[in-house]
C-alpha cells in the first residue's frame, strides 16, 4: 500500500465514522478522558479527524490538504 492509498483509506473511514463518532466517543468513555461527550459537536469532530489525517500524511512528507469540506462531500485525494 502506497502513502497516497493509505491516506484515502484513512479518509474513507473518516467519511464513514465522523456522523457516528461522538456516539463512539460516549460509549468508549471508558477509554477516553472526555469529560463532557455531550458537548462535542461535529464541527470540532471534523476537525481533529481531518488534523490527524493531514498530520499522518506530513510524516510522509506529502501536503494531503484535506479540510473538513472534503468529508462532507466525499472528496478524496485522486479526486480534487
């Protein structure tokens, strides 16, 4: 698997977890130091799935540039 492939896999499963990640985060609290899961919005969701993508594929040396809109249209890399 080259970086590119694993950074549009990451970004696949991004786009397919993010509407249930705050679900998961609750019921992993066991697993987390979030205090306040209720208050997580998707917006800031977004942005740390998008923030750990980027920071993967910048130990890579490549500049991924996915923002948060490429979540929510499905956008991956071959595709912008």
């Amino acid at each position: 698997m080259t970086a590119i492939e694993l950074l549009n896999k990451l970004t696949e499963n991004a786009i397919e977890h993010r509407c249930k990640a705050k679900e998961s985060i609750k019921r992993n609290s066991h697993m987390n130091n979030c205090e306040f899961p209720d208050e997580i919005n998707q917006n800031d969701i977004d942005a740390i799935l998008v923030d750990f993508i980027n920071k993967i594929a910048s130990n890579y040396m490549i500049d991924y540039a996915l923002c948060t809109d490429d979540l929510l249209n499905n956008r991956l890399f071959n595709n912008r």
